[in-house]
C-alpha cells in the first residue's frame, strides 16, 4: 500500500479491490483511530481523487470534491460527501483555477487540502495560498516544493547533497546558438530539457549542431506553454539507460526513509507505460547505494511527505540523479492490445481483449490503410502552432511541414516524401482533432 504523511501522522491511500490480507484489515482498523481532520478537500479527479476519498471514508473523514461541468456526474463526485463545481471543461479554468478551489474551501469550511498528482500537485503558489488562509497542504512544504520543481536549481542542491548527478551545463541556456556551444563542449549527443520541466515535456535528443537547433526552439516553446517557464538547460545523454525511481518518505522531524525502487525504462514518447518493482537489474549493493543517496537529498531540503526520488541508471549501473517528484505517485493500468509474446524462439502476435471488447469486436469494421506518403494528417487531437509550407512549395522527405501542440508538447510533423504542396489544411491556431487532414502533396 503506498503511504504519504500529513504531519506526523500517516495517511494510507486505498488499497485495490478485492480481499484484504490480515495485515492491512488490521491496518485498516487503525485508520480509524486515527484524528487527523474532519474535512478534506481533494483537489483533483479520476483514479487518485476516488483512493484518497475511499481512504478518508475509512478514517471517518469527510471529504469534498471538485469537479468541473462536464465532469458532475463522475465517480469521485458521488462517493464524495460534498462536492462544489469549480469552472467549465478546460482545465485550465476548473481544476487548475486556483481562485474558485480557494473560494470551495472557504465554503465548505475543509480544514486540509490532497491534491493527487498532476494538476496543482506541485504548485507552490498554491501551498501558500493554502498556508495563508491556515490550510493544511497534504504534501511537502513550498521550500522543498520549489527546489524540487526546479531542475536547476534541484540538481546543485544534489551536488551538495553528495548525490551523483548527470554532466552538463548548470546555468540557464540563453539562445539557440549558446546551446550549440554548450552542447559542443558537454560532446554529442546531449539532452535538451525544461528546467521547470517533468513528466517528458520540454525534452529533446541532440545528436549535431542542427538538431540542437531545432531542439532549443522547439523545447522552449514546449516549456513557455506547459510550465510558464521556456528556460532550459542541457546535459550529456546516456545512451541506453534505465529509468529507476526510488519512493522516499519523511516527516517533520527530520527522519527519512526509502522504501525500494520501481524501473520504468518502457517508455512512450518520454511517458512512462510499465512500472516493474523491483527492478530485475539492479543488485543488493547499487539498490542501497541509490536508496541512500535518495534520503540524503530528501533531508537535504527537509522534505516531509511522500516522493520519488528518480535516476538514470547506465549499462555499468552507474546511476545518476534525474529529477525529484514532490508528490504522491501511484499509477495502474490494464495492459491489452496488440502485443508479441516470444516462446522457444518463436515470436507470436497476440491481441489481448477484456471479454466485452472481444464481444463487441466482431461488430468493428475492418480499417483500411491509408497511403500517409502524400497526406500529413494530425496523429492526436491538439492545436496547430505553426505552418511552415504554402501551396507550390517544394518540399523534402523529413522537412518541417507544420507544429502541433498536444498534451502540451510540441510535435514537428515532417513530410513523407519529396515533393510539391498540393493544400493546406490548416493555419495557426486551428483546434484540430485526430486523423484531420492538414497538408497535401503531390
């Protein structure tokens, strides 16, 4: 069960369904015990809002939970003993409104606030809104939340924490051609990224001067829109490595502990798809090396509640610091869908269905293949940033045809092959949705 701290008291978030082991019955009956507060508002939504919901329920806590129009009649909502509407569908203006969350604690009267993860998680500004109006903030103080939340910043307070770190360039990167200098002298390939950065945004490889380049421009553009911060900085990239994170948790008096890793090298587009734990490549003595090195970062900023503390660990398991979480980190997923299971040296293509999508996959029309090498369609709904081509213009295979920003990542969509603009589609600023057409060739 993973737990986080409130004080000196720990809460533990909802196990998964099905029957309790003694233990955690036994635990479950000492939640009860437990007088932490009488209301909590859960500023988030989805799976994590339902866990921390179903946890106060144990605890004999109220809860209340925000939700914007369109979501209402969503789970969390109902399980919730209140819940207050906080704006439209835009999360931008509902879960991320801070002025309308402040004013639902105001008047509920909720004594502490859980944010989740994402959202307002490790938002600062909001700590101390929340301090201001003598609320409790379920998670680290803003100190550790803003240097944390700053890699640059968080990788000298690693440094002088003893904790290895990645070599690069410390300061903040100035322009396009600085980047080019810096990266020269780190040597290629390197790793462009957001210094308020996380979760992949802002992140891009450099293997030359030109996509270093591209890189800058295209990263600072990624961290101005999804963070309110373009800076970046620039470290040396380790090829083929194994993205480890190691769970920390402390209290206010100074005490820290780690709890073991988790391995989440599978990847998609800089996402994590696989959590395994443990990890099956790490030995006994690199396990501890990484655990301690963990704490010491976390005391370090006298950090007092749950995170993660992640590296990058290299084929010779020398590891590096990554970045820190300042926040509750639990995901789950159902695995399904195309897959190849590999068995005596034979690989087998297999497509793993719940019963009600095999069911119902009899009545799903077979799609036919587009050729894609002379259309550019929009692979994910999001909005165009920038087209760079106009009909009668020559293009070739691998050039820049347009940007698109989606879960607020830059995407440069390229051609497919050499030749002449046909049509555009689309213009700057177009809301475009998956599969739209936005350029022609010919």
């Amino acid at each position: 069960m993973a737990g986080f701290w409130v004080g000196t008291a720990p809460l533990v978030a909802a196990g998964r369904r099905g029957r309790w082991p003694p233990q955690q019955l036994m635990l479950s009956a000492a939640l009860r015990t437990l007088k932490t507060f009488d209301k909590i508002l859960v500023a988030n939504r989805g799976e994590i809002a339902c866990r921390v919901i179903r946890t106060c329920k144990k605890m004999g806590i109220k809860t209340v939970a925000i939700h914007s129009d369109v979501d209402a009649s969503s789970v969390h909502v109902k399980m919730a003993d209140e819940a207050v509407c906080v704006g439209p569908a835009p999360t931008s203006k509902s879960y991320l409104n801070m002025d309308a969350i402040m004013e639902a604690i105001k008047k509920t009267r909720a004594q502490a606030v859980h944010p989740g993860y994402g959202f307002l998680s490790e938002n600062k500004e909001f700590a101390r809104c929340l301090a201001a109006e003598d609320v409790v903030f379920i998670g680290p103080d803003t100190h550790a939340i803003q240097a944390m939340g700053d890699k640059i910043e968080s990788k000298l307070l690693a440094k002088k924490a003893e904790v290895n770190t990645i070599p690069g360039f410390d300061g903040v990167v100035k322009d396009a051609e600085e980047a080019v200098r810096i990266a020269r002298e780190i040597g290629y390939p390197v790793m462009i990224k957001a210094s308020a950065g996380g979760g992949g945004k802002g992140m891009r490889i450099a293997w030359d001067d030109e996509e270093t380049r591209d890189g800058f421009r295209l990263s600072s553009q990624e961290a101005a829109s999804s963070f309110g911060d373009d800076r970046l900085l620039i470290e040396k990239f380790i090829d083929n490595p194994r993205h480890i994170e190691i769970q920390v948790l402390g209290d206010k008096h100074g005490n820290a502990l780690w709890l073991n890793e988790r391995e989440c090298s599978i990847q998609r587009r800089n996402q994590k798809v696989v959590e395994e734990a443990p990890s099956i490549f790490l030995d006994a003595e690199t396990r501890r090396a990484m655990g301690e090195q963990a704490v010491a970062l976390a005391r370090a900023v006298k950090y007092s509640s749950a995170g993660t503390v992640e590296f990058l660990v290299d084929s010779k398991k020398n590891f590096y610091f990554l970045e820190m979480n300042t926040r509750l980190q639990c995901l789950s997923r159902e695995a399904g869908g195309n897959m190849s299971i590999q068995f005596l040296g034979t690989v087998y293509k297999v497509n793993i269905l719940t019963r009600l999508a095999a069911e119902l996959n009899k009545f799903m029309l077979e799609k036919v293949t587009e050729d894609t090498s002379s259309v550019l369609r929009s692979p994910m709904p999001g909005v165009v940033v920038a087209v760079s081509v106009k009909p009668g213009d020559a293009v070739a295979e691998g050039q820049e045809i347009c940007v698109i920003e989606a879960m607020k990542m830059q995407n440069s969509m390229t051609a497919g092959k050499t030749g002449t603009v046909k049509s555009v589609h689309c213009q700057a600023g177009d809301t475009v949705g998956e599969g739209d057409l936005l350029v022609e060739l010919e």
